[in-house]
C-alpha cells in the first residue's frame, strides 16, 4: 500500500493529464457536451416520475428529488465501473510500451466519472429549489455517501479491470449485474412501502442502497445516524463504511498481484 501511495504522488501529474483526456475524448463526438451531463439524469428524472408518480409516489411532493438522488448515485457507480472495467485493455498499447503504474488507468477513469457526477449535482440542486425542499445543515453530511462511493467505486473498478484482462466476457456479465444492482437500489420506489419485510434483507445487503439511503436522508434534512428504521439508522452508515474500505483495499490487493501478467494478455 505504501509503494501504491508513493508511485500516485510520483505520477500525479500523468494521473490527471489521464482524467482530463478521459473527459475530452467522452464528450469529443457529443453536441451537447458536458451539459448532456446535466441534461441526461434531469431526462431521466421527468420520465421516471411521469411513469411512476401516480404508482409508486402518490401523495410525495418530493417524488422527483427522491429519484434523482438514487439516479445520480447510481449513474456514477455503473458509468464507473464500466470504464475502469475496459480501461487496462483500452491502454494495453501503451502498457506495452511505456512504464506507467498500470492502476493509473481504472482509477483516473473512475475519477473523471467522479468530476461529471459532481457537476451533475447542480441539477439536483435545481430540482430541489424548484420542489421546495427545505434545505438543513444535514445536507452537509452528504459529503459522506459522496466520498464512500467514491472509494467503494474504486475498487470495485479496480477488481473489474483486473479481472477483465484475463476474462473478456466479464464486461457483459457485468451489465446483467448492473442491472440487478439497479433494482435493489429502490430508485423509483421506496423500501417501506413493500408489505413482505422477509423480502428487506435483499436491499440490506446492497451496500449502494445503503449509500443512496444516507445521501437521501442528508438531501431531505435527516441525520445519517439517526435511529428510524428502515428508511434511516446506522446501519447504513457502518455497512457501507466497512464494505467501501475493504473492497478498496481487496481491489488495491487483487490489481498488484496480477498487473505483472497484464502484458501477456491485452
């Protein structure tokens, strides 16, 4: 960990010459550019709570708030993933070139992901003003699923690009589990509202509705570690705390046992 941490201060420069270039080359073909990142989860916003207000959100005021925050949550751990997933092979021209510590290339593709998602962010804010959503100084706790996702992302990213080098198929069976990701994310509906509680235990062991669960609650004037079931208790806060360091720190283990091996397959 020591050597990671030395060899990102080292190339911090190339590091984020990488997270400019991966945000140039996103939006070099687009006409809307970066404002297709505010636009896009606002799209997606309208239709789900055209779709599902009267079904699901009947008598919530703040049904639209409610989903763009489990939406742009969401969006930046699956757009994440999915480009730390191809980064390794994407650069194994260059791997093969020149020396650049190999874990540059999942983690400045996930950060530059991380920049969209935070500019996306004026969105919410926007959404929020026009709902009139009170906001309380428990917004600022917000900052903590944000950061948490940000490192559970990581090594997420960091085992996928791993893994992908020696099994190609992964970046398919990956979108099949973003999918079920999705849907235990409770982005267009609420937990509490589902009658069966032996069906609950699918949604506690998804640590990203755990980090959606704090970011709502921190959005909606709710302290993250206030004790009030299903929609807000520490459990949330402790589950996704410990998953997001241990799957960093596995990720972290994962990439630097098999980069050396990376060359003889991209």
């Amino acid at each position: 960990m020591k050597e990671f941490i030395n060899n990102l201060k080292k190339f911090r420069f190339l590091f984020w010459e990488l997270v400019k270039k991966d945000i140039k080359l996103k939006y070099r073909s687009s006409v809307l550019g970066v404002f297709w990142t505010l636009l896009e989860p606002l799209l997606t916003m309208i239709v789900l709570t055209l779709v599902f207000s009267e079904l699901l959100g009947k008598g919530d005021d703040n049904f639209p708030v409610y989903i763009l925050c489990g939406r742009l949550l969401y969006g930046f751990f699956s757009n994440g993933t999915k480009v730390a997933l191809k980064s390794v092979r994407k650069h194994g021209t260059m791997i093969g070139k020149v020396y650049v510590p190999k874990y540059m290339y999942p983690l400045s593709a996930v950060v530059s992901n991380y920049i969209m998602f935070v500019i996306s962010l004026i969105v919410l804010v926007g959404v929020m003003i026009f709902e009139k959503v009170k906001v309380t100084a428990c917004i600022f706790q917000a900052f903590v699923p944000m950061l948490l996702i940000l490192v559970m992302t990581m090594g997420v990213g960091l085992m996928l690009s791993t893994f992908n080098v020696f099994f190609r198929d992964l970046e398919y069976l990956w979108t099949v589990a973003l999918m079920l990701i999705m849907y235990t994310c409770a982005i267009f509906y609420k937990v509490d509202k589902i009658k069966s509680a032996s069906n609950l235990w699918i949604f506690k062991v998804n640590p990203l509705y755990s980090l959606i669960v704090m970011f709502r609650n921190a959005v909606f004037g709710r302290s993250i570690m206030a004790s009030d079931g299903i929609v807000c208790d520490g459990y949330h806060f402790w589950y996704s705390l410990i998953f997001s360091i241990v799957v960093f720190l596995l990720g972290v283990l994962v990439f630097w046992r098999k980069q050396d091996k990376f060359i003889l397959y991209v």
